[in-house]
C-alpha cells in the first residue's frame, strides 16, 4: 500500500527553462533541476519560440533522470505528477505537458494541472505554510498583478497591468542599455551603486484601482538615452538604472501598500522574477512592516523551476483537483478578474 506521504514529480516548461522538480509534502524540495536557456536567446535580446521548444525537447528527459536520481526516488514512490500547462508559449507548455501526460499514463498516477502563476505563489510555501486570505503582487516577464487570495486555490485578480509587464520593461531598458537578454539583474546591481536623479514618469500613481502601466516609464527612459546619444551627452549608467528602478519600485509598493488597506489579508506574498529585485524586496518590507507579514520566495526559487509547481501541484492534489490525461495547452490561461468595489 502507497504511504500517505505526497511525492510530487513536477515539470515546468512555459518560457525558457526546461525544470523537472521532485516535492515532498508540498514543502520539501527533493530536487529541482532547471536546464537555462538563456545563451541561446540572449544573441536575438529576447526569447525566440521556435528555439525555445526545441530546447526544451532535448532538455526534458535528461532533466528527469537527474531529478528522479537527485531525489532518490522512482516512479513506484510518487503520489502525482504535476504540469504547468498555461499561461506561456504554445509550444514550450506542449513538451512539459506530453512529459507529464505520459509519465502519469504509463505510471497510474494523478494528472495535476498548474496554472504558472499559481506556481509563482505558492513558491512562498518553501518558506511558510500560507495563511489565507492573503494578497501576491506577482511580477515577472510577462506578468504584473495584484492577485487576491481568500482561500486555497482562489484567485482573482484586483489590478493588472495594462501594457508592459515590469520584467518585460526592465529588459527592454536594459537593452537600450547595451545589456544582455534578460536585464532585469544587472539593471537591479547597477541601480544599487547609483542614484534616482533623472526623475521618470510614476504612472497611475495616484489612480484609484489597483491596475499598472509601465510602457511609459519604458518611452521616457528610451528617450532619454536617445536624446543625450544625440547630443553626445554622457549619462551615468548607474543613476539611469536607480531612477528607473525608483520609479518601478514606487509605484509596485504604493499600489500594494493601498490594496491591504482594503483588503484583509493575513499575509502579503511577493511572487516572480523580478521578486529577486533587492530593492523591491527591501523597500516592500519596510513599507508593509506594521500591516502584514511578507513572505518572500527564496531567490532561488523566484525565476521559473519546476519546484514551485510542486508547490502549487500540493494544494491541488489535496483538494483533489485533477486533470484527464486530455489536458492541452492553454498559452493564455488566466485567473479571474474581479469587478473592484467603488472608490
Ligand atoms: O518569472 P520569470 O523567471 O519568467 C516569467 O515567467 O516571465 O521572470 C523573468 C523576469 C525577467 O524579465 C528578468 O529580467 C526579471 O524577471 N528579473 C529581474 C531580476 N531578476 C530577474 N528583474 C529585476 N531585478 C532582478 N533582480
Ligand atoms: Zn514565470
């Protein structure tokens, strides 16, 4: 007879990583492989998807064996395999979901379908059981939300972006840098030495509704670079990069900091990539202190891996959410967006 331990084997493939992941309990990470992609896009400045799957096809079952391997343990001793299968490129999502589709089939085990940015949330849960409701500001490359959680597996939606995600836009205005794809890092160690004196556009700011907008912030710094490579200006790599990271900081810690004024939540969880950012990290702990309690993914576990949808995999297993050996692909799955009450 199976014990009641949970082993989740999980995989992960919506972008550039490949990630094959073994979890116990939901917690306890047994193994995480993660293959990058990054060289391979890093000469085109961003992700390119037919290069991506491809990758990903000769990834996945060496990132497999390893994690089995890594977490000692076979096929018999898993209780479920999860899979992220949206949001992300059609093509990535499809290798991970084949895997998980097949290891599930040929083993009689659970199919656990993975929204990517459930996963990004419940990374916190490598640091703390969460306690609900809580609220995630979850900021990637292709995402920013304020993302209201009442209960286990519920999530709507209270503000969003409108345009550019903010790791979008930190790679964007690194490129404009001379950075390599993606950025988002060394625009953040860059803007450590420096100082916020070129005064960027704080968009939506002082806006009622929880919603973003980035692409301004991205035109304004463009242009600004332009114009002084025009006039043969030289400006200061370092105060380029702190205004700006000012101007995105300000805004994601205002509007979170406003949204738990409204919104009762027992604990504020920080989710993504751009989650690493030390400055975002640091200024939304200071500014939440006496409000809630952070809770901030090991910085190792802020990009995409596979470990997170171990995590997520967890709450639905428990609450016996699963999928029919059918699953497709979903690129653009989302969370509901709620009506906001009136301000
Ligand atoms: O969550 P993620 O790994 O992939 C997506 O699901 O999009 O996020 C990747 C994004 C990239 O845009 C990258 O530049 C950004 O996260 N990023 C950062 C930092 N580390 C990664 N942005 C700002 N500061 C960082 N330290
Ligand atoms: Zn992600």
């Amino acid at each position: 007879m199976k014990s009641k331990t949970s082993l989740i084997l999980a995989f992960e493939t919506s972008c550039d990583e490949t990630s094959v992941a073994v979890i116990r309990d939901g917690r306890k990470v047994l193994a995480n492989e993660v293959a990058t992609q990054i060289k391979s896009h890093q000469r085109f400045g961003g992700v390119v998807p037919e290069v991506a799957s491809r990758h990903h096809i000769e990834q996945i079952t060496i990132c497999l064996e390893q994690a089995l391997q890594t977490a000692q343990v076979d096929y018999a001793d898993l209780s479920a395999v999860a899979v992220t299968y949206g949001p992300g490129l059609v093509g990535s999502l499809l290798v991970g979901v084949t895997a998980a589709k097949t290891v599930a089939w040929a083993h009689h085990l659970p199919l656990l379908p993975v929204n990517h940015i459930a996963g990004h949330i419940y990374a916190a849960q490598f640091v703390q059981p969460i306690k609900f409701p809580a609220m995630a500001l979850v900021v990637s490359g292709g995402h920013t939300e304020l993302v209201w959680m009442p209960a286990e597996n519920q999530f709507e939606i209270i503000g969003e972006t409108r345009d550019d995600a903010v790791g979008e836009t930190y790679d964007k205005v690194g490129r404009t840098m001379g950075l390599a794809y993606p950025a988002g890092p060394q625009v953040d160690q860059l803007a450590q030495q420096g100082q916020d004196t070129f005064a960027f556009p704080r968009a939506m700011q002082d806006e009622a509704g929880y919603d973003f907008s980035f692409s301004g912030l991205k035109s304004s710094f463009i242009n600004r670079v332009h114009h002084a490579e025009q006039v043969h200006e030289q400006l200061s790599q370092v105060d380029l990069a702190a205004s700006f990271q000012a101007a995105a900081v300000d805004v994601l810690v205002d509007k979170t900091v406003r949204a738990l004024h409204e919104y009762p939540a027992q604990q504020l969880i920080l989710a993504g990539g751009v989650a690493a950012n030390h400055e975002l990290r640091q200024r939304l702990a200071s500014a939440v202190a006496n409000q809630v309690r952070l809770v901030m993914a090991p910085a190792q576990f802020c990009g995409d891996n596979a470990a997170m949808i171990g995590a997520a995999g967890w709450m639905l297993e428990k609450h016996q959410v699963r999928a029919d050996l059918d699953l497709n692909a979903n690129p653009s799955l989302e969370f509901e967006r709620i009506q906001l009450k009136k301000h």
